[in-house]
C-alpha cells in the first residue's frame, strides 16, 4: 500500500532522524560543515561535501556554476543556497541509512542478500542512478579506450558514484602506475560497487517513503 502524499514528507523526517545510523550521519555532516567554517583553506573542508555526496556534487552536471563575487548580497544569498543545498542532501542521505537500518521488505522465502540487492532495480529512482552511473562509466571508457585524448573523464563515474568511489580512485593510483589497463579495471569495478552500494540505499528510501509504511527494525 503506497504512502499518501501528506504522510511522505513525515515519514522521510522521520526516517532522516529516528534512528542511530541516521543521527550519527548528520553529526559527521554537522562537523564537517563546523570544520568547513573554521577552516575554510583545511583539506577537510571538503568533509561536508564528499558527506553528503552524490547528491553535492550534482550542480557539477548542471549547465550552470557558481557566480564569483567580491562580497555583498550575492555571497550571503549564495551561502544560504549552498548551506540549504547541503542540508537537503545530508537529509537525504540520512533518510536512506535510516531506511537501511529498518527491517528490509522481503517475502520469508527471499534471501536477504538478494532481497537487499533488489532495491537497487526495481524502483524508478535507484533504475534513474543506475543508468546515470552507467552512462558516466560509458563515457570513460570509450575515452580511455577510443579516444585518443581522454583528458579528465574519469571524474563523471567518480562523481557520479561518489563518495565511495573516492576509495576506488585510491586504490586504482598504484595499479595505475605498474599497468595502466590494470588501473582501468580497477577503478571501472570500485565505480560499480560504490555505484551498487547507493542504487540500493536510494531504492530502500524510495520503497520506505513511497511504498509500505514505515517497519521497525
């Protein structure tokens, strides 16, 4: 039975802050952004946007980019869209851990493997990130391995996928160096596991907040 749409905006609150997963997320995303104000020129000022991504680094796709100012209205307005723009994100992602702590929707004969892996196909949403993350991973590919200029991009499935696509990006430099084609593979599997990893939590939030209502678990 699918939630009507008054009850959707409460359960995705609720879902966002009623459980330990979700609350310890937003305490991170909360120190990130408390490091992003203290030190703005720190390496780690970047902590709020890898938290909170992939939905931070999506005005990166967006024909658009962020004005350059010298000060005034326009970087006050500007800061108020991005904070507002990074705490919508950490409340979705929040959302999808606190409906991946909760009892997973599965009949008693399923496996919960594979009942887990299902929500990352058969939902409108997390099918819309598979086929972006698998059209970014395209493109790389036939840049790396057609093209004869691939330039920069392995940043679209790394964004794409993010943030745990980073860890493939780690892991891939030292293959990268002994055999290039070995640096390819393994940054093409990191990107799809990380890629898997959030088709599944967006599928179990599209199921929590538009399908059954909400199950303790």
């Amino acid at each position: 039975m699918s939630a009507s749409p008054r009850r959707r905006p409460r359960q995705f609150l609720a879902l966002a802050t009623d459980t330990l997963p979700a609350r310890a997320y937003l305490g991170l995303v909360a120190l990130g952004v408390l490091v992003l104000f203290l030190a703005p020129a720190s390496p780690y000022a970047m902590a709020s946007a890898l938290l909170t991504a992939p939905l931070s680094f999506l005005p990166v796709f967006l024909p658009f980019g962020a004005v350059t100012t010298e000060g005034g209205a326009a970087d006050v307005v500007a800061a108020a869209l991005y904070g507002g723009w990074l705490l919508l994100c950490a409340l979705v992602n929040a959302a999808a851990f606190g409906a991946l702590a909760r009892r997973p929707d599965r009949t008693p004969s399923a496996r919960p493997g594979r009942a887990l892996l299902t929500a990352a196909v058969d939902n409108w949403p997390a099918r819309v990130y598979v086929a972006v993350v698998a059209a970014a991973l395209g493109t790389f590919l036939y840049a790396v391995l057609l093209s004869p200029d691939p330039g920069f991009a392995g940043i679209w499935p790394i964004l794409a996928a993010a943030p745990l696509s980073f860890l493939a990006v780690a892991v891939s430099a030292p293959a990268e160096y002994a055999l290039p084609w070995l640096g390819t593979l393994v940054l093409t599997a990191g990107v799809v596991l990380a890629g898997l990893v959030n088709a599944v939590l967006i599928g179990r939030l599209a199921r929590k907040v538009g399908g059954s209502p909400l199950s303790r678990g």
